[in-house]
C-alpha cells in the first residue's frame, strides 16, 4: 500500500463529497426520486476512499516509511507499535484526514441507518455532509496533505513528543472527533430541515440519537482529555481553562442544550426555531475549535506557531459553513412555526432556563477565551484571563443549572406546580442541605456547596425513578413491576444526570487535596493525610525509546502496606526531553498520587499529593456517557422505529 | 420585521467575529498583531533604581571597555542611551549582535546586561561575535531584568538623556528595529 | 513545509512540555504553611510570562521561578496581596493577572454573564409573548370557508 495510493484516495473521495454534495440536493429540489436514491451510495463510496486514505497513512507509520514527510517527522523505528498507529492522528495533517474520515463516517451513518427517513430528509441531509466534506477534503488535500514525500528518505524518524506517547491520549483525539464531527448529524438536519422548511416531532425523534451519540463520545473525549492532564503533567490538575480545553467545552455545553431542546420539540412542538440554531451554534463552535486552534489565531496564545496562510484558507472555510448556514438561518427560520404552548413553569420552561443557562455559561466561557484577543485588537490592551476569572463566573451560573437538574424531570409538562415538585424533593432537598452543612464543618464554603449539589443532583436523579416506581406507595412487587416497564430513556437520563453529580462530588473532593514536597533520601518517610510515603529506593530502568529513572515508595498507613508508588522520570534522547511519569494508587474514594522530581545529593524531590474523590470525576463522566449509551438503547429513540413499528401493524392488519 | 432581525443576529454577530479575526490574521502577517507579546510598562517613565556589578574583560579594554558599575543613575548621563539585554546561552542573541554591531559602529552608545550569564561564558560569546557595548553589567540573579519588566532576552530599550524609556523592542533586533532605533535616537540626542 | 512542520512541532512541544518540569522545590517553600498558602493562592492568580495560559504556581519556567521567590518574599515582609499585585503590575502591566481587573477595557468581559442572561431571558420572553398572542379573528373569506367545512 503505497501513500500514492493514499493521496489517490483522498482525492477521489473529495470527486465523491462533491457528488454527494451535489446530486442529492439536486434530487430533493428537483423531487427527482432516483438522484435522491443514490444519496447512500455516494456517501458509502465517500466512506471506502477516505477509509483507504487513512489505511494508506497508518500503513506508511506503521511501516516506517520515512519517505513520507508525516511520518518522519512523527515517527521512529522504536516507538511501540500503538503509538506508531496512534501517531498518525497526533500530528496536524494525520487529524485533519481522521477528521475527514469521521465525516465520512456520519454521512455513512445516514446512510446506513437512515433507511426510514423521508427521502426527501434523508437525501438532503447526506447532500449537507458531502457539501461540508467538500471544504475540509480540499482543505486535508491541498492545505495540508499528510502523505508529502520527503526526498531523500531519512534514515529513522523525529519520533514523537513523549507526553503524547500514552494510552490515554491515544485514543483522545479519535473519541474527541468523533463527538466534534458527530454533531454535524444534527445540523446536516437543521440545514436539511431549513431547506423542507418543515420542522415537526418526527424530525426531533430523528435528531436526538444522532445528538445523543455525538455528545456521548464528546464527554468521553473530555474526560480521557482531563484524566490525561491529570496524570501526566504531574502536578495533579484536571482542567486549566485553556483555550484548546475551552476549544471542546463549548460544543458539549450547547450540545447538551440541544440534546435538551430537541426534547421539547419532540414531545411538544416548541422551541423549533431555537433547536435550529443550537445544531447550527454547535457544529460551528465544534468547527471552529479544531480548526481556530491551528489558524495560528488562538494557537498563538501558546506559541509562535502560526501560518496566516493556513489560517486565511480555514477562516474562509468556516465563513462559508457557518456564515452559509446562518444565512441560509435567517432567510428561512420564520418559516417554522412553534405549536406547543406552555407556562413558565413547567417541564418545557425547566428546559428553556436550562438551555438559557447553559447557553450563558458557554457564551461567558467563549469571551472569555476569545477577549483578550479582541482587546488587543481593538483597544491595545494586553490583558490575560486565567483561571480565576472563569472560576468566578462559571460557578454562579452553573449553581441554577443543578439546581433545575434535580428540579426539572420533577415537572409535569404544559403547566406544573412548583410547590408540589419541591414538596416531591423534599427529602433530597433536606439530605442536599444536611451534606453541605456537614460538609461546612471542615471545609470552605465553596467546596461545601459543591457537595450539597452534588447529593441534590444525585439523589434527585434517584428520586425521579423512586417517584416513577411509586415505591413504598403501592406494593413492592407493583414497584419492580413498574421499574422493569420503565423506558430505557428514563434510565439514560437518570444515569447522565446522577453522573454529573458524581463528577461535581469529585470536583469538590479535589478541591481539598493537600500536597506535599519533599526531599526526601532513601530510607526516609514523608508523611501525608494519614498514609506515610517512604523512598525505598531510586534506580534506573531501560524502556523501548526512552531511559527512565525511577523512585520506589512504600505507602503505608498505620503501619499496615497499602500500595507501592512508582514514579518515574522518562528520558527521550530523540526528542531531548524529559517527562514525568506520575504513580497513582487509587481507592476509589481518593487518590494517592506520587511525582518524582530532581535529584540532589542522593535525596530525590518528591511531590506527595493526597487527592480525596479525584477518581469520581472522570468516573461521573463515564456515568454520563453511559446513561447517553442507554438512551440510544431506547427503542422509542431507535432511528425510525415508531415508522417500522406502524409498518409492520399495518402488514399484520 | 423585528422577528426577521433577530434571526439575523447570529450571522451578524458570526461575521463580526469572522472580521475580527481575519483582521488579526492579517496584522500578524505583517507583524503588527502579536497576542503573545507582553507589553512594557516603562515607556514614558524613567528607568527603575537598580545597581549592578561591572563586568571587566582585559582583553576587550582597548575595544573602549570599561569595568565600571552599571547604576540606574547612570543611564540619565546627558545622551540617549540604547540598553540590550542578552546573555550569551541566547540564541537570538546571536542573529541580532550584526545589527547592534553596527548600531555601534555608527557611533550609537550602546550598553548591555548580561542576564543570568557566566562571566565566563559572557566573554566567551563576546570574543566569538564581537562586543557592540560600552558599558556592560551582570544581573545574575535576574531581578534587575524583571524591574524593567524583561520576559526574555534580548530586549532593547532605548534611553533618552534625562533616563526616560522612550522606546522598546522585545525579541531580537531586525533591520527595520535598528533603522527605527537609530532614527529615534536621534530625536531624542 | 518542512520548517512550517517543524515549528508547529515544536509549539506543540512547548505548549505541552512545560508543566512536566513543574515538579516544585521544597526550599522555595514558606515555612509557614499560612503564608505558603497564601503565597501558592497568589501566584495562581499571576501569569507565567514566558509560558502559555499557566500560573507561576504551575509553571516551571526560570522566570516563573523567580517571581514565586519574589511573591514569597515579599509575603514574609508583611506585605498584603494588593501591594504585591500591584508590584506586579507595575512591571508587566495587566498582563500579568490571570483575574483581569474591572476597568473600561475589561467591562464587556466582566459583564458577559449578566449580558448572556439578559439576551437569553429576553429572548424567551419576547418568543413567549408572541406565542401566546390571539390569533387574529377569522376574516369574511375564512368565515365562509369555516361554515362550507362545518356544514358540506
């Protein structure tokens, strides 16, 4: 498999995007049934060319041919084979094809399981993916080709940056894509419906597995993103509030919004307008996260890194998409009319004010990445926002949000009684309110409110099934009866929202880790929490590509073992760098965390951290996605299963 | 009509956004848009207080060295004056010496810090690409460099006779920067 | 290409390398562990000027290094968060603080959440008020065409 044939593929698959792009919006304009039919056909043989293209690249890493230029530079003949395939994604043109390949992937989706769509939908929603695979196809082909050749062949490769030879952010980027890419499903149906100028409660069935799928990758992308920067930058955090981080928050803060609103249009006929334009807002904030980042733009907040040319080529890109899409918005919204109405307070009106509220955590979250940039620009002020800025504005807004979490599902839709879903709650009110004044006693308040949302969030989410069960109100068995006929989707929601809370726990819980740093010799203990961290040895160990340098700790608490820490220090002689190799032991409930730092005199710097319920974040976050992953299961949610189930009435019939 | 504006918006706020960044894409091609580049706080003001140690070299004494101390005080002598950090583990520092060794040559009083540098390796790195200063000092530690609010060498601040920053460059010296300079210098003599 | 690959490679290198070297050293510890953190709260709010979107606290930067000396210094004189903050930023004007002040060219950045609410609760007002306006009464034509459908 030579990357000739790889570039071949590429550029045939751009010919397929164009004709997907092309013929089944066509068909759909013209109602000409046979240009609509061949919508899967293109999208599928789109799928084969790309798939080989990308074959062709992994082929050429895994193969160390260093005749191609990505893969010498990103690549050595001694890399383990994992990053070898993992390398082909972890440079700027190896992710712009796996980008390209997961669009494919969409449009194959469609076209595949779409099968019970309207035609008409189905054809202009695979022509709206081939129209966005078109730009970034020609832009992977002519911007940034990852199959170059380099003459002569270099004898072995750069090799890769070591902090990104790890398991985990192995498979972050493809899981991160696919969350991104994902959600241009939903907005090839936005546009699709703009287009039909019809949006109705079938089309909100359509969209919310294709969205639920997206956001569940996406939180499952962020989570290996965060769980990685814990334990490999070595000092214990999980989030930085970097733009790149803030890059991926904002399409899962709207995507969950969109998740949310598509509901209301499903089951009432509401909000189509505003669904609209969150499939739009999310695609484009996905789209300009991936590629803003390598305009050089906000790129250049980290590095000088930056080719105004490459960033000319993606800003006409995104114009295009985004502009188009907004255009194509503003000219046709007015066509949809919203039927369902509702009282402000009620099952909707939970929605909206969690759509509001979310919406205003990702457009704060968004000035605040993107302003010191305007500011500069257009009043010269240099300024920074950090941390502490989206700590101090994010937190209040996203207080209303759990409290409407546990508060919502307990609302009836069309019009509800507040005082009657709180008197619902009350025992998850007064355990919420019991955990943050316990959690008072020994901590800050922050922490503690933390903890009190995240027993209303938890226990919320477990009252919901309790009250649909109606358990110790009627008989048990009445009760499990009940549980076992509960809707899958039900669970999801539960699960997802219970997750949340689970991740707020551990979020609070990190807030009260403590820290130790030491220099410590051989023989000594430190101290910390209760456990007692003792050097057994310091010794050095060969790996693959690297020489690592490694601290042996014995943990004990009370004198009784409890785990051996091994820490290390990764030496890289290609690449001339060093990485620290975290140890963690975890309980479940906390982690012991170890880094090993400089050596002096015989005595090595140690960094001790003790960080109670940090496993629960990124175990939320699992939580979340799976209850995501069992919604999907939900028959009622299944791609056109209500239209297969009448077909098959009217067969018996 | 006020529905259809609304609906409007969020390709109006889109293109703002759009030209706001096309505008700052194509500042940085020409240099003039850098969001990385910290600002100083200096121009306009006079030079902070600081005292460093001279830095003496027999061999350069008839390259016009002098072994005194570098003093704040020193720099409002009466001329305007062009003060370079360096340090001799720079590598800009190498790409810009052409420049300042011209700016001397033309007669420019030149001074330099060396930042966080052996004396050693200073004189080391002077003897390989020639020595465009008159006064030198050593800021070892490197809190003279922070009071001038230096993020990194080199960094040029242009002096004038009374001690006042007049002007600043951060990063190595262009032609454009030294032309600039010279010419400011001049305004300022 | 080639050098265009090479310098991204090496952004890439040095936005990610950084925080590795952040090990920390014990001896640039306050004894006093009030003070120390203190000090540690601080510095998370000052920028690493050298590095990207770090903290001096985070980052392993020489200069980072020296401005947590000087942070630390400056707390075992006596001085309070404002005196050293502004010492900062005496030096390396706003830039430096990661929690940007209030001032005229920061106030759309500080009033973005109020702002996003306001348009977020303004929208669903203005939508809900004309969602549950009457319609407007059937005209003559309409009222025929009603009585045609009610009576065929």
């Amino acid at each position: 498999m030579s990357p000739e044939l790889g570039h071949f593929a590429l550029a045939l698959a751009v010919a397929f995007a164009f004709a997907q792009a092309i013929l089944p919006l066509w068909g759909a304009w013209r109602r000409d049934a046979r240009l609509m039919q061949a919508a899967p056909a293109i999208a599928i043989g789109q799928l084969v060319a790309l798939g080989t293209a990308y074959a062709a690249l992994v082929w050429a890493a895994v193969t160390d041919d260093f005749s191609v230029l990505n893969v010498a530079e990103n690549s050595h003949t001694l890399k383990p084979l994992i990053y070898k395939i993992s390398g082909s994604w972890g440079n700027h043109e190896g992710s712009i094809l796996l980008w390209c390949l997961i669009l494919a992937m969409c449009g194959g989706a469609v076209a595949v399981f779409g099968r019970a769509l309207p035609a008409s939908l189905r054809a202009r929603v695979i022509g709206v993916l081939g129209l966005s695979a078109c730009g970034f196809e020609l832009f992977a082909l002519l911007e940034s080709n990852p199959f170059a050749r380099l003459w002569p062949a270099p004898v072995d490769g750069r090799d890769m940056n070591p902090l990104l030879q790890d398991p985990g952010l192995a498979f972050h980027p493809p899981l991160l894509y696919v969350g991104y890419v994902g959600f241009a499903i939903p907005f090839a149906f936005a546009i699709a419906a703009l287009l039909e100028g019809r949006v109705d409660a079938a089309w909100g069935r359509w969209v919310r597995p294709w969205t639920l799928a997206a956001w569940c990758c996406l939180t499952g992308g962020i989570a290996l993103g965060s769980w990685w920067s814990y334990y490999e930058l070595g000092w214990g955090g999980f989030w930085f509030w970097d733009p790149v981080e803030n890059a991926s928050l904002l399409p899962w803060l709207t995507g969950t919004a969109l998740l949310h609103s598509a509901i209301v249009v499903e089951k009432r006929e509401a909000l189509k307008v505003w669904t609209i334009l969150l499939a739009i807002g999310t695609f484009s904030l996905s789209l300009s996260g991936t590629f803003l980042v390598r305009s050089g733009i906000l790129n250049s907040v980290h590095s000088f890194a930056s080719d105004p040319s490459r960033g000319v080529f993606i800003l006409g890109l995104l114009a295009l998409v985004i502009g188009g899409s907004l255009l194509l918005f503003a000219l046709r919204a007015s066509l949809l009319s919203s039927s369902g109405l509702f009282a402000p307070v009620s099952r909707e009106g939970a929605l909206v004010l969690n759509n509001i509220l979310l919406c205003s955590i990702a457009a704060v979250v968004m000035t605040g990445t993107i302003y010191p940039l305007f500011a500069d620009l257009l009043f010269g002020a240099k300024i920074s926002v950090g941390p502490p800025f989206f700590n101090a504005t994010v937190l209040p807004l996203a207080v209303p949000v759990f409290i409407a979490m546990s508060l919502g599902p307990a609302l009836s839709w069309k019009r509800a009684d507040l005082g009657a879903a709180v008197l619902r709650l009350w025992w998850v009110a007064v355990a919420a309110v019991a955990a943050g004044l316990f959690a008072l006693i020994g901590m800050q308040a922050l922490p503690a409110l933390a903890f009190g949302a995240a027993v209303w969030i938890i226990l919320g989410a477990i009252g919901e099934v309790v009250e649909r069960i109606r358990l110790f109100r009627v008989p048990v068995a009445a009760s499990a009866a009940r549980f076992a006929g509960l809707p899958r989707g039900s669970f999801g929601t539960t699960l997802a929202h219970a997750g949340m809370g689970v991740t707020i726990a551990g979020i609070a819980g990190m807030s009260l880790a403590q820290e130790s740093i030491t220099l410590t010799k051989p023989g000594e203990g430190v101290p910390l929490a209760g456990y007692v961290f003792t050097l057994v040895d310091l010794h050095d160990a060969p790996g693959p590509n690297y020489a690592s340098r490694v601290a042996d700790l014995r943990v004990t608490r009370d004198g009784a073992p409890v785990a051996l820490l091994s820490p290390s220090r990764r030496t890289f002689p290609v690449q001339k760098m060093t990485t620290t190799e975290a140890a963690i032991h975890t309980t479940g409930f906390s982690d012991l965390y170890a880094v090993l730092g400089d050596e002096r005199d015989g005595a090595a710097v140690l960094r001790l951290h003790y960080n109670p319920l940090a496993p629960w974040i990124w175990f939320g976050a699992l939580i979340m996605a799976a209850g995501g992953g069992i919604s999907l299961a939900d028959r009622r949610l299944r791609v056109g299963a209500p239209m297969r189930a009448r077909a098959s009435a009217a067969a018996k019939a | 009509m006020r529905r259809r504006l609304l609906l409007l918006a969020p390709l109006g706020a889109a293109a703002l956004a759009g030209a706001g960044f096309l505008a700052m894409l194509r500042r940085m091609r020409t240099g003039r848009f850098d969001p990385r580049g910290v600002p100083t706080m200096l121009l306009g003001k006079p030079v902070p207080i600081f005292a460093l140690p001279g830095f003496a070299l027999p061999g350069f004494a008839s390259a016009g060295f002098a072994s005194v101390d570098l003093a704040g005080a020193d720099l409002a002598g009466g001329r305007p004056i062009l003060l370079n950090f360096f340090a001799s583990w720079c590598a800009p520092c190498v790409a810009e010496n052409p420049r300042l060794m011209a700016l001397h040559e033309a007669g420019i009083p030149l001074w330099g810090i060396a930042y966080k540098d052996r004396p050693d390796a200073t004189a080391a790195f002077l003897g390989r690409h020639g020595n465009p200063f008159t006064r030198i000092g050593r800021d070892d530690a490197g809190l003279t460099a922070i009071d001038f609010g230096v993020t990194g060498v080199p960094e040029t601040f242009l002096i004038d006779a009374s001690g006042v920053v007049r002007w600043h460059l951060s990063g190595p010296l262009t032609q454009e920067a030294a032309d600039e300079a010279a010419s400011m210098l001049r305004q300022y003599a | 290409m080639t050098r265009r690959a090479v310098v991204a490679a090496l952004a890439l290198l040095l936005a990610l390398a950084t925080p590795a070297w952040a090990i920390g050293d014990p001896a640039e510890r306050l004894p006093d562990p009030a003070l120390e953190a203190r000090a540690a709260e601080l510095g998370g709010q000052l920028r690493c000027l050298v590095c990207q979107n770090e903290s001096i606290e985070d980052s392993g930067a020489d200069l980072a290094r020296d401005l947590r000396h000087i942070v630390r210094a400056h707390i075992a004189a006596g001085e309070t968060d404002s005196q050293i903050i502004a010492w900062m930023t005496a030096r390396y004007g706003d830039f430096v603080r990661l929690r940007p002040p209030f001032n005229p060219t920061t106030a759309l950045l500080w009033a973005s959440p109020f702002v996003a609410l306001l348009i977020g609760g303004g929208a669903a007002y203005a939508s809900r008020r004309r969602a549950v306006a009457p319609p407007p009464p059937l005209d003559a034509a309409e009222q025929s065409r009603l009585r045609e459908l009610l009576n065929p």
